[in-house]
C-alpha cells in the first residue's frame, strides 16, 4: 500500500524533528513514505435510486451537441491532499499530512485563483494518541506566521462501537480517512463561499451532497469521476453500461446517508471502443430544480465542452476535464 517517496520535502523534515523532540523513541522511515490513498477504497456496489426523469432509466442523446460549443462554467474547484508516513514508534505509524484546495476562476479562457479567497493549505499531524504515551502539543512549526500544526488524534473513536485496531495498516488507513475529511473540509469551504457570492457556475470536481449550502445551490455542479457504487440495478446497469459517447442517462434522485438529496445523472465523455464500460463515464450531480431533463442537457453540453483540450498527461483524461487538470497541478505547486 506505501510506496517510497524520493525524498522528504522541508515540511516533512520540520515534522520529523518535532516528533523527535516530543517523543521518545521515535525512528525515521526512509526520508517518509508517502501512503497510496487510492489504495484505501470502499467495496463496489450498487445501489438503487429514485427516477424523476420518467419512469425508468433510459439512455438520452444529449441535445445540440457540436464542435467547438460553449461551456457556461466560470471556475473549477479541486483539492489535494499528500500522507506521508515520517516515522515510527514501535512499529506504530506516525503520520503527517498536508491538504490543499482552490478555486481556479476563468476570464477570457485564463484561469486565476478565485480573488475572494486564497488557497487553503493545511499542514497537520494524524497520530493514534491513545497508543502512544504522553506528548506534548506539537505547535509553533509554521508553514507561515500565522499557522501552526495540530494534532488530529486518529484514535478517536468514528462510531459508538469503534475500537482501534493496532495493526499498522489499519492505523495508516484510519489516518488516510481522517486526512479525506480535512481536504473534504477544505473543499466545502471554497465551496460554499462560492456559492454564497454566486458568480456563475463552478464545477466541482466530485460530488456536492455533504454541504446543505452547496446541495442546494444552483451553481454548484458535481462531476464524480469514480464508481466504487453505481446507482442503478438491473437493467438500468445494462443501460448505463452501454451508453455512447455524447448520451446521458435518465435523471434520479441521490440521497445518501448522513448527506443532502441531489439530483443526479450519469454522461459518457468518449467512445468506450477498445476499453473497459467506465471508459470516459462520469456521473454529474445537481441541486434539485424543475424541468431536471432540460437542465442536465445543457450542463450535460457544458460538461463535453470541458473535454477539450486534452487533461494530459493524466491517467484519468478519459474522464478529467482541463480545467480540473490545471487546478491539480496549481495544487501541486503550492502544497
């Protein structure tokens, strides 16, 4: 599940020497070794969901769709994040993590950072406290003046009945989950700030469900580009599976546990000749709205739209949109 890095970064470094300095017995890991979160993902499965466009899930061709047509999206929105395992303590992983997010806003096809607010970077230590002997409070390392690093306890309970397991793996996996909340923290924010000044609509690269204020805003649009679950069962998988490039799939009604209800639909980006049936498969997410099969055409337009230029060299282009692509990459740089 790790891989070895090339190399620590600074910030690593600082957080290697403040552990040292608080806690006894620590080692290094090989200059930190950054953890694979793709690695940590939940069971595929399929889930049903309720239709409001029709009566069944049909495949639909996306309307006026043509070379060279026009997007409506004014931003892009994006967060990172990188763990990094600095070192260890009896075989107990010692985590560190930094999370970042951004919205990219567009004017006369340049991309900038959105003006009203700065780029979130989050500097922040995942230890499992209970398994470790007292420390004190690591702070004052700063990545500026004004920030310095917490400690986020990964052993904290997630559930009533949770217990901490102390098998390594599963100490890392807790921490990759709490490092997953951070970003999505992080995205939130942007997000709703966005959306409370509402100037245009942003793209929001994943979904939209776990704020209210961005649930229900209309210019925020989800575009989900995993599929660990599909909401669709029987033959309505068959139909989804074997949508062609440009057709969307009926609209219905996501309502996860714990989330906002969102409207939501899926749209195929790219001929699936000579790959697998997710090729160039997203599905979108919406806030509820009347006339639904007239709005997911034309975000549906939008979406295709997105799909040129090219998001290489990214593994994922079949399915990244560019401007996705140049916020990751503006992440990058300032993380």
């Amino acid at each position: 599940m790790p891989i070895l890095s090339s190399g620590a970064d600074a910030a690593s470094r600082v957080a290697y020497r403040l552990l040292t300095e608080r806690l006894a017995g620590v080692s290094a890991v090989n200059d930190s070794v950054d953890v694979e979160t793709s690695a940590i993902v939940d069971q595929p499965q399929l889930r049903a969901a309720q239709i409001v466009e029709g009566t069944a899930l049909r495949a639909k061709k996306v309307p006026n769709v043509s070379r060279g047509m026009a997007s409506g999206f004014a931003a892009f929105l994006d967060g990172s994040q990188k763990v990094r395992i600095i070192a260890q303590r009896e075989g107990i992983p010692l985590v560190f993590g930094i999370t970042t997010a951004a919205v990219r806003s567009r004017a006369n096809r340049r991309l900038t950072t959105w003006g009203h607010q700065k780029p979130a970077v989050q500097h922040r230590f995942y230890l499992p406290l209970r398994l470790l002997p007292p420390l004190s409070e690591i702070v004052g390392a700063q990545v500026d003046e004004n920030a310095p690093w917490p400690v986020i306890d990964t052993s904290a309970p997630e559930s009533k009945d949770d217990q901490v397991n102390p098998h390594p793996t599963a100490l890392i996996e807790r921490a990759v989950r709490a490092v997953d909340r951070d970003r999505e923290a992080l995205e939130d924010k942007l997000a709703e700030a966005w959306c409370t000044r509402a100037e245009g609509p942003i793209f929001i690269d994943g979904g939209i469900s776990r704020s209210d204020k961005v649930a229900t805003s209309a210019c925020a649009i989800g575009v989900v580009e995993s599929h660990r679950t599909l909401y669709v069962e029987g033959n309505a998988l068959r139909t989804v599976l074997n949508l062609a490039k440009g057709e969307r799939s009926s609209v219905f009604r996501v309502s996860p546990r714990l989330r906002n209800s969102v409207l939501s639909w899926y749209l195929r980006l790219r001929d699936t000749t000579g790959h697998d049936a997710l090729w160039g498969l997203v599905r979108i997410e919406m806030s509820e709205c009347e006339n639904p099969g007239d709005r997911a055409d034309e975000i549906s337009r939008w979406v295709l739209a997105e799909t040129s230029p090219l998001a290489l060299p990214d593994g994922r282009w079949d399915k990244m949109s560019y401007g996705i692509r140049e916020a990751e990459e503006f992440l990058r740089a300032i993380s």
